[in-house]
C-alpha cells in the first residue's frame, strides 16, 4: 500500500504548464469514461448471453469468446484513445508556442494507440476472467441458478479477483444468521447490490483516471519529440502525492523513457515538463525563452548528423518549429499590412488615433496565436478590422457588394409512385427523349454526314497521294500541295468532331436528373438517413469521403417509398454504422450483420472510397433487413438460373463461383453464390449499376432493373424470362 504524504501547497505552486495538462486531463476522462462504459456494457450482455445459454465446468474458459471480446474492446476504446493522445500532443505544442496541431494518425501514434488499447484490454479482461471464475464457484456451491448468476455478474466485469471475492465475503457475511437474524433475503440482495455498484464505481474510475493520464502522456512526449526536446523533467502532483512520487520529483529523463513513466500508480497526476537548453520550461514565457537555444542546438544536431534518414527527421522538426536548417524563422511571418480604409457617414477621420496605431504595432509583433487574437479583439471593439483595415468607430453599416452566386439548376423533387417498375424505365427513357428534340438530331445527323464526307474526301487524296509518291508522276512541290490540302481537310473534320460532340454533352443527361426520375414525393431519406452513423472521423474517414457516401444513401433511400415499409422495417434499415479501415488485399468492402443480445449490429467497412462501392454494400444492407426484398431476389434469381450449374465467375479467384451465363449481358458478379446456397448479389450489384448510371442500366438489363426497383418500392413483379 503506498503512503499518501498530506501536504497543503498553495495554487501558486501549481506551474501553469501543469495547470494546464491536468485541466486537459480533467476534461479527457469524461470522453474515456464514455468508451469504457460502452466496452464494459459489451462485455457484460455478450458473458450473459453465453452464461444463459450453455453451462460447462470450467465456465469461464469456454463461456464466450474472450479473443473476439478483446477485439472489439479494442474497437471500441481506440477511437476515445487517438482523441485524448491528440489532445496530449496538442498541449505539448501549445507548452512550446507552436503553431500548428499534433497528427495523431501518423504511423508511430496509431501504433502506439494499437498497443495501449491491446494492454489495457488484456489486463481488464483476465481481471475479469478471474473474478469471474470464482463468483461462479461460490455460486454453484450455493447452488443458484444461472440466470441468477447471469443478473449478478453485471457489476462484477472489470473487477479484479480480490474485488470479487470481497463481495461474496460481504455476501456470506450478510448471510450469517446469528449476526443478522432480521436480514431477509431481498434485504441481503439489496444491500449486496448496493456494494457491488459501489465497488463497480470505484474500479472504473481508477480504470478512467489511470488510463486517460496514460494515453495523454503518449501523445504529449510524441508532440515534445516532433519539436525536438530530448529530456523531460518529472514534476509531482501540488497536493496528495505519494512516496514514490516524491522520490522521483525533478528527476531528469530522456524522450524515450519519459514516455512510459507516467503514470506511476494508479490515479497518479504527475506530469512530465520540457527541459530546454538545460531548463525545465514551466510556462509559455520561459518557453519562448528558451526557444532560440533550442533552434540552435537543432540546428547543430542537424549538422552533426550522419545518415540521411536523421537530418531528414531533424529538418522536419526544425519545419515544425517554423525555422529552417540555417537557423531563420520560415512561414512565420506577419500579415501584411493593409492601409486602412476610412468609412464614416459622420465625419471623415483623416488619420489613425495613436491608440489604434499602438494596438495594430503590438498585433503585428505578437508572437503567440493567443496574443494576437487578444489584441485582434480589442481593435475590433474600438471599430478596426485588421482583416480588410477598415476603420469604422461608429459602427454604422457600411455598403458591401453582394458577390454573384452562381445558381444550379434544381432537380426535381420526384412524382408520385407509378404502378409498375415498367413505367419508371420508360419514364427514363422519355427524359432522355426530351433532350434530344428533332431540330438537335437534325443538326447531329448534319454535322454527321459533313465529317463523313470529309474523311472519305481524305482518304480519297491520301491514295492519290501515295500512288503520286510511289509512281514518281509529280513533283515534290505537287505532293506537298497535296500533303497540305489533307491536313487541312483533317483539322476542318476535327472541328466539326469537336461541335458535334459539344452538341452530344449538352444534351447528356446528369447523374443527378437521371436519379431524380426514381425519387418519390414522400420517401425514406430524412427519417432514417440523419439517425444513421454513416462516418466517423476517428477511423480515418476525411470529410469529402463522407459526403459522397452520405449522398449516395441519400440517393437510394429518397427511391424508396415511405408508405411502403413498416416502421419496424424502417428502423432496421436506420440501424447501420460505416467506418473506413485500410484496404486489405483486394477488397472493396463488405457488409456484416450480427445477432447480440437480441440486438443486431449492422456494419459497412469499406477500404476505398469510391461511393459506388458503398452502394454495392447498402444493397446488401437492404436486401438483408427487408424480407420482401430477400424474397423478389431470391425468386428472380431461381428463375433466370434455372437449369445452370454452377461454375467459376469469369474475372474472379476460383473460390468466386456462381451461375454466371444469364448475367453476362450486365455484370457476371451478380451470378454468384455462396457456400450455404445463398445469391446475394442481385440486389447489391443492381443497385451499384443503377445509381452509377439509371439509363444504362435501364437498357443492358431490363428484367434485371425492372426487379430491383420492384423491391425498392415494394411492387409487384413477376419475372418474365
């Protein structure tokens, strides 16, 4: 047990840069706390799931699947693990006054992202696991039943064995009827409950406390190294720090080994400091102090150095710093500048007061983000806008052009449901129709038979030409006449391609007016696509991504109609989570949905980011939680393949089979089948062609597309092949 040394200090010995990280550690505990009670709440239903299900001996190694528990607390507490270790690198280039914010997706971070979350959940879970055994043990020889040792172990995941133990001590000790002779049963169970809850409590803030200030020590000594600091100094909590802290206070440690020093036990608040140019660096001031000896022991490293790779490394800790190699300040530089612009209805004011032109000096000079914002603010109160340089005191409105806005033409919103999928290709086709008006094919076929005409004129001179060459008849001036004349003929050919051509694309219908035919006045899309976790930034996925996965399920829900689907079915479909991961081999994607504790978790992962992949993958996503589109695929696909056997898909691995021959037309893809029977590719792969291009799709396969629309607007359809 370590003793606690009770030491009143005063706020003024708590250093700012102190201050600082444990006000950020104060803040990163609620978002992990978050993540461990989602992990905790996993585990717990998944060990209960199994507990009521099957029973053996030694329950604990074969209850459930404690390699997959592990895997998905390690999915759940990565995310809230990057964000508290950016918030840690961060701070350490907020300690050194350094623009610019700490990757936290660089190769070196995810790593040790990797590592942390696989210990903490390592530990956590044999923890569990042997606490776990021995409530179990004691509750057969009690001989409860084991649903009732299911409901009890909910407070007991995350506890370790001695926990564990103590609660069933507590239990037994209720249970002694000669000290507590009025204790009933409930009573026991009540007051049980309450001290497991207690304890549960207890466990996971240690857990929450230990491990936060853990995961921000990571980032914040892999933000220091980025800026080149090559030691830290252990600095204790100001109040209730320990024997062993005490021990260590302002103890000097290199880069690498101060990584792994904090925290030393659990709950523990000690922090790491920057030393620079052999100080310990506990506030900004000092920090901008030292900062010109640390740039030019930098640069001496970088002199020193030998092997590519270092001065590599050190040039690029200089950047981050803002100098270069010599040892000048880069990409640093004040705005410039601007000779104010003096608006006033009033009275015109010819020159600055001195108190503005003191404000603008001090703006131009400072040298922190934090300064310049203060003083920004104050010349924005006395009516300066250091952005446009217009002074304005009296605050009236000044006459601003508004800047043009290009308009685009609205797509329109989609009728009401035809009767028939017939009807919407045909309601496709007649779009395309409309484009193309008589007096538009006319002056096509024109420039049609022009450019023709020209070519075969061409072609015609070119023989000419080469039996005029071959046969020595004319002249070299003759057959340069000619030469000419073809390439003149060819660039009066080529502009009349190019007009032609003009003339096909502005007739071309769009993508999006082309999906807009299959869209219904009152749809899916609103309802279920903002309830939908489409993207996470915390796996990797960049904004642009997940606007274009968020357009394509807009697209495909606003085909479906509202009234067509149950509530129960809406919901199902709204239960959906994507995340990007990196690409593995040759996969796209894929689509996962798993039954846990009566709950199911639908799952897109995708490895590239072409949104037509995503389509394919909320095909399956569909297709997988409405019957009725289960049922139609499933009929049309008997149907089509009737009499086939089953053969390598063209184009795939030997292990990609299905009955290929009728889907060759399209795409071969949506042939196949699977190990179990199942051919789920018909929905996924229709529904990927149709959303990249309706019409083509419309006119390669009509069958095909006539039945996936059918199961999208939940109409009927029989199969005509």
């Amino acid at each position: 047990m370590l003793k606690i040394v009770k030491q009143q200090i005063s706020i003024s010995t708590f250093h700012p840069l102190h201050a600082k990280l444990d006000y950020r550690l104060r803040r990163n505990q609620v978002l992990f706390a978050e993540a461990v009670q989602s992990w905790f709440a996993f585990t717990t239903k998944q060990i209960q799931t199994e507990l009521r299900n099957k029973f053996q001996k030694d329950v604990t190694s074969e209850l459930t699947d404690w390699e997959y528990l592990d895997e998905h607390g390690k999915q759940i507490l990565k995310p809230a693990t990057l964000k508290v270790m950016q918030s840690g690198g961060n701070e350490a280039y907020k300690a050194l006054q350094v623009s610019g914010a700490f990757d936290v997706l660089n190769v070196n971070a995810v790593k040790a992202a990797d590592n942390f979350t696989a210990d903490l959940v390592r530990q956590v879970n044999a923890d569990t696991k042997k606490g776990i055994r021995s409530h179990i043990s004691q509750g057969i020889k009690d001989g409860k039943s084991m649903d009732k040792l299911a409901r009890e172990l909910r407070p007991l995941v995350g506890l370790t064995a001695n926990q564990t133990r103590s609660i069933t001590n507590y239990r037994n000790l209720l249970g002694d009827e000669d000290k507590f002779p009025n204790l009933s049963a409930s009573d026991i169970d009540k007051k049980v409950q309450r001290y497991s809850d207690k304890t549960h409590r207890r466990r996971m803030k240690t857990i929450v406390r230990t491990e936060t200030a853990r995961a921000q020590t990571i980032g914040y000594v892999m933000g220091m190294d980025d800026l080149g600091v090559l030691q830290l100094e252990f600095r204790v909590a100001p109040t209730d720090f320990c024997a062993i802290c005490e021990g260590l206070n302002k103890t000097k440690y290199d880069i690498d080994t101060g990584a792994g020093m904090i925290p030393v036990h659990p709950n523990c608040r000690c922090v790491m400091l920057p030393v620079l140019g052999g100080k310990t660096i506990n506030s900004s001031a000092q920090a901008a102090e030292a900062m010109p000896q640390h740039i030019s022991d930098l640069v001496g490293r970088w002199e020193n150095a030998k092997s590519r790779s270092n001065k590599w490394v050190l040039k690029d800790k200089l950047r981050k710093l803002g100098y270069d190699t010599s040892g000048s300040a880069i990409g640093i530089k004040p705005p410039p500048f601007v000779a104010p612009i003096i608006v006033t209805p009033v009275k015109p004011v010819v020159q600055l007061p001195q108190s503005i032109q003191d404000l603008i000096t001090r703006w131009k000079n400072a040298k922190s983000r934090s300064a310049k914002w203060t003083y920004q603010n104050k010349l924005k109160k006395l009516g300066y806008n250091v952005r446009t340089g217009v002074y304005n005191p009296t605050g009236a409105a000044l006459p601003t052009p508004k800047p043009a806005v290009s308009v685009k033409p609205k797509v329109p919103k989609g009728t009401a449901q035809y009767e028939t999928a017939e009807e919407y290709r045909q309601a496709l086709f007649n779009l395309e129709a409309s484009k193309k008006t008589p007096a538009i094919q006319k002056e096509l076929a024109e420039l049609k038979a022009k450019r023709s005409a020209l070519d075969k004129k061409n072609i015609d001179l070119r023989d000419k030409w080469v039996d005029a060459k071959h046969d020595g008849i004319s002249t070299k001036a003759e057959l340069d006449k000619m030469w000419d004349e073809r390439q003149l003929l060819r660039k009066e050919s080529d502009n009349i391609w190019r007009k032609e051509y003009k003339l096909k694309e502005s007739v071309k219908l769009s993508k999006e007016e082309m999906r807009a035919v299959l869209n219904e006045t009152t749809n899916l899309h609103g309802g279920i696509k903002d309830t939908m976790t489409i993207a996470r930034r915390e796996n990797g996925l960049s904004a642009v991504e997940a606007k274009k996965w968020e357009s394509a399920a807009d697209d495909i829900l606003s085909w479906m109609p509202k009234k067509a689907f149950t509530a129960s079915e809406r919901r199902t479909i709204s239960n959906l989570q994507v995340y990007k991961k990196p690409k593995l081999d040759s996969t796209l994607g894929q689509y996962t949905s798993q039954d846990m504790w009566g709950n199911v978790t639908e799952t897109i992962e995708m490895f590239v980011s072409a949104p037509k992949t995503f389509a394919h993958e909320f095909g399956h996503h569909l297709s997988y939680k409405v019957k009725s589109i289960m049922k139609k695929q499933s009929k049309f696909f008997e149907a089509r393949t009737a009499g086939e056997t089953t053969k390598r898909v063209p184009g795939y691995s030997d292990k990609v089979r299905g009955k290929k021959d009728k889907f060759r037309n399209y795409d071969v893809y949506g042939g196949r089948t699977y190990s179990d029977g199942r051919a789920p590719e018909i929905i996924s792969v229709g529904i990927e062609h149709i959303w990249t291009n309706p019409i083509s799709a419309a006119k390669k396969d009509p069958e095909w597309f006539r039945m996936v629309i059918s199961a999208l607007k939940n109409i009927p359809y029989e199969p005509v092949l």
